[in-house]
C-alpha cells in the first residue's frame, strides 16, 4: 500500500475489511444487571437523608434561602456603615480613665557599647 493521500488502491483495501462487520451484541441479561447493580449503588450511598437532600427542588430552594441570608446580612452591614455611630459620653470617660496604650517592648534610645 502507498502513502499517498489519495491512493485509490489503498482506500478500496480499507473499505473491503470492513466487508463482514457486524453489530455487537451484548450478553444476555445485560440490561437486567446493569440496572441491578445501579440501584444497588443508589441504595448503599448515604442512605434516604442523602437521596432526599440532593432532590433538586429542595438543593435549589436550601440555595435559595442561603443567598437571601447572604443578601440580608450584606445589606444590613451596608445600612450600618451609612450611619454614623453615637458617641456615649460614659464610654469615652471611662475610656480616658483606663488608658489602653500600648508600650514599644525594645527603647528607641540607642545604649553606648
């Protein structure tokens, strides 16, 4: 055989073996045990609590309850930032007699050697 892209001996060649070719058959009972073995696998993952979360109608309404909290969370966040916080004049003298502030552990003043 040649090759040649077009080379009309060759195709025939190709074309003939597939002279005799026949549809396969699957065994007998396929259907029967595939459909056996899958509701067998249905049966042992997770049992009815799994089966019954993962219906769609319930996946999309628990998704749609979580983006309405997500959403309600976020928008009462935005409301709080917009509006100023009131100063309580008891906490800020409380906090003038409890100073808070922090010390720097090592001294910035250099030590002669």
């Amino acid at each position: 055989m040649s090759t040649k892209p077009n080379n009309p001996q060759g195709i025939d060649e190709v074309l003939n073996s597939l002279e005799g070719i026949q549809r396969a058959k699957a065994p007998a009972f396929f259907y029967t045990r595939l459909r056996g073995r899958m509701e067998r696998e249905l049966e042992n993952t997770g049992g009815p609590i799994v089966r019954f979360l993962t219906r769609p109608a319930l996946a999309l309404s628990l998704a749609a309850i979580v983006l309405i909290l997500n959403t309600t969370a976020i928008m009462e966040m935005w409301h709080q930032e917009k509006t100023a916080p009131v100063e309580n004049t008891q906490q800020q003298l409380l906090a003038s007699d409890y100073a808070m502030g922090t010390y720097p552990v090592y001294d910035e003043t250099p030590v002669a050697p």
